[in-house]
C-alpha cells in the first residue's frame, strides 16, 4: 500500500498534483492510503497531462471539502475512472458518483448555512468584524475567499474549530481556532485577548496550532470596552426570541434570495429608534443593521450631532436586502409597499418592546412604514410629529441618499443638512 499524506485538510493543490501523477503512473486506486499529515511515500516521477473534465473537476472541488476522510480516495478512483475512459459521468446510478454528489450537496449547504448563521461582531472598536461558526465540513477557506472577494474593504476574521480566516485587504491568511465560543460576549473577550498574537501568528504563516477552548481559557476579569455599536439587545428576552422568530420569517418574498434576515439591535431601554429602510449588501452577510458604506455616514453624522449610537436602537422597515442580481454585483431596489407591510409586525413589535418615545425615520421606506403613507422627505424632514400612538417621528433623509449625489458640493451641502437634523434629534431628546 502506498501512503499519500496531505499536508491539510483543505490541500486541494497538493491532491491534485499527487492525483495527476499518481495516475499518470498507472497507479490503481485500491493500491493507496490517503492522509493528512504524517509519512508520505514518494510521488511517482510521472510526466505529461491529461484531461479531467470540467465538471468532474468543479464535483471533486466541492466534495474536497466534505469532512469524510474517504473523499480523497473517492475521487481519485473517479479521475482514474475517467481517465481510463469510463463515462461515469453519463450514468447517474454510478454509487461513486453518487456518494461524490451527495457529499458536494452536503458541502454547499453547509457553506451556506455557514454564511447565513454566522453573525459577526464588531471589535477592535469597530476596525475588525468577527465571526464564529463550528461548520459540518470543511468550507472556511472557500467561504472566506468568497467574503473577502465580494467586500475587499472589511477587515474580517472567520473563527472556527478547524482554524480561523483573517482578512485585512490585502490578504487572507489563516491560524489556528476556537473550539467552542459561548456567547458574543465570551468571543469579544477572547479576541480582546488574543486578537493581536492570533493575527500576527497568521501574518508570520506559522503552521496551525490546536484549537483553543475557551471554556479552559481563563477568562479576563472585565469584558472589553465594546465598539461603536453595541452587541445585540440581549438583555431583553422578548426581542431576542421576535429575532430568532424573524430570521424564518416568510411573510414576502423576499426572504427567498437573501442570505438572511436582519433584525434590529441595540439597548431595549433607548429613547430613540433610528429606522432605515432595508439591509444593503454587507448587512446581508454581516447579519447587522447600518455597517455598509450608509451605516459608516451615519455613524460619522451621529457622533458630529452628539449622538452616541450605543444608546439607540437601529433598525429596519423591511428586515431582508432586496437586490437584482447583476453579474457578480448585488444591486438594491426599492422595496414595494406590500413588502413594507409584510414586514411592519416585525417593526411593530420592536416599536412595542423598546417604546422609544422619538422614531427617527431615515428616508421614504422608513416613513411610509410608520406612518402609513406616502411622505414627501423635503416637505415633512427636520421637526416633530406627533404619531397616534403617543410616539414622536422625525423625518430625515437616508445616509445612502448622501452617497448616491453626484457631485462634492451637493454631498458636503446635504450632509451638513443630516448632520443639523441630528443634531434637532439630540435637542428634542435632551428637552425631554
Ligand atoms: N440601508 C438601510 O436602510 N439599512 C441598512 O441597514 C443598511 C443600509
């Protein structure tokens, strides 16, 4: 028997290569033992390519990453097979085939769940985004290739007990995990700690070390200064079950395409609930309202009007991220009023735990959803009005709007505008 070891879980490289010569060799399948790590015989010196087709390679690709130690021997006897002239692929019985199948299907719906179960929490006041999942196979790599593609501008790190993915613009790199994280709370904590070694172990490309569990870590005696936006509102339990409650939420369609629902955060005690229209593109991943390019303006005109967003609750009309696909690129649309209705118990419901006795409604989807109509922004922005309810609304335009002026001196004119009617938010909160 002929001992192949890799030198990871994830060494699609080095399979392929051991895989090419192996079978340029003549070397059958039941004659090799697959491993990660340890001894390894040598690969055979074998010259010349053959020809793999595409979609046996993209199958092989995906059922790499299941977590079956078996798959590696698996699809080697299929590339054997194939080149030996085998059309394994016209026949859909082939119980090899379909192990490969059903072993790639296990892998795409974990690698999804991963990316729509994942929250990520902001650290390092705000200058990392991290995350925590225990995934069923081995999709972290694939996984934080595809993040770091599609937002190149987060710096993120992706912790999980096989290993964590660290992303900062210009590179991924990856170091060792975490077995085990409670809460946020509990995975802020163990970052604060060992954030700066983990990165820079990753930076040096050191080999991955075991696991850590943070339940025989000792903990830090005071949880860390939290970032610019709070965790979420766990302290009421009501609101977390309504999040918990939404994420399966189905009432429009629009929960088909997204990656997931957004639901609301901050302290359930806030006087003020700032309301925006829908998730974009990164609240989508992210699972966090207001952390995309509209969310980095608003907290810029917060803290110029004096306001401290860990002291409101921030939330959305409509809790999904409604887009049309466009190549690569994710392209918002306006919600439709249906959508906005469909979504309004959800609203309602944070509106009735929070009772924040001032609603600031950023932009047209935000006051139509509160206010049951349309409402002209230029006309009715900038002063209080009274709600039935007894509550307070206060019509401003949405930070995403300043984004999309065309030009410097109408962006710095109108920003100066959102910054004044903050600004009017702070003095009708501090009247009383
Ligand atoms: N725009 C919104 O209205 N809400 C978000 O959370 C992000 C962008």
């Amino acid at each position: 028997m002929r001992q192949i070891a890799l030198s990871s879980e994830t060494d699609w490289d080095g399979w392929r290569q051991a895989a090419r010569r192996l079978v340029l060799a003549g070397i059958e399948p039941a004659e090799l033992s697959w491993s990660v790590g340890g001894a390894s015989d040598p690969l055979p010196d074998a010259s010349g390519s053959f020809n793999v087709s595409r979609a046996l390679v993209s199958l092989a690709s995906v059922a790499f990453q299941a977590r079956e130690p078996e798959r590696f021997g698996l699809l080697y006897s299929l590339v054997w097979r194939s080149h030996a002239g085998d059309k394994l692929l016209e026949d859909a019985d082939d119980p090899d085939l379909l192990l490969a199948r059903r072993m790639a299907l296990s892998v795409r719906a974990d690698a999804h769940r991963m990316r729509t179960n994942m929250r990520f929490l902001p650290v390092e006041d705000g200058a990392r985004f991290l995350g925590w999942y225990a995934p069923a196979h081995f999709v972290l790599e694939a996984n934080a290739q595809l993040i770091a593609r599609r937002f190149p501008d987060l710096a993120f790190s992706i912790v999980t007990p096989d290993g964590a993915a660290h992303w900062n613009d210009t590179a991924l790199r990856f170091g060792s995990g975490l077995r085990h994280a409670e809460d946020d709370e509990a995975l802020a904590a163990w970052w604060d700690r060992h954030g700066a070694a983990l990165l820079e172990q990753a930076a040096e490309g050191t080999s991955v070390p075991e696991a850590e569990d943070l339940d025989e870590a000792p903990r830090p005696p005071d949880l860390p200064a939290l970032g610019p936006v709070v965790l979420r509102a766990v302290s009421d339990p009501a609101l977390l079950r309504a999040g918990k409650d939404a994420a399966s939420c189905q009432r429009c369609p629009l929960f088909a395409p997204a990656t997931q629902m957004v639901f609301g955060e901050g302290s359930a005690d806030s006087a003020v609930m700032f309301v925006g229209e829908q998730p974009g593109d990164q609240e989508d991943v992210i699972g966090r309202p207001f952390v995309g390019p509209a969310g980095q303006m608003m907290d810029r005109a917060m803290e110029e009007a004096g306001i401290d967003r860990r002291t409101v609750y921030v939330t959305n009309s409509v809790k999904h991220f409604k887009f049309v696909q466009r190549g690569k690129r994710r392209i918002h649309q306006t919600p439709e009023v249906p959508e906005i209705q469909a979504c309004g118990g959800w609203l309602d419901l944070e509106r009735d735990r929070v009772r924040p006795r001032l609603l600031v409604l950023m932009g047209g989807s935000a006051a139509r959803a509160v206010m049951g109509r349309a409402v002209t922004i230029s006309r009715e922005r900038g002063r209080p009005i009274q709600l039935p309810d007894g509550q307070t609304a206060f019509v401003t335009v949405h930070p995403s709007y300043l984004l999309r002026l065309p030009d410097a001196a109408s962006r710095a004119r109108e920003y100066a505008a959102f910054v004044r009617d903050l600004q009017a938010v702070r003095a009708i909160m501090q009247a009383g």
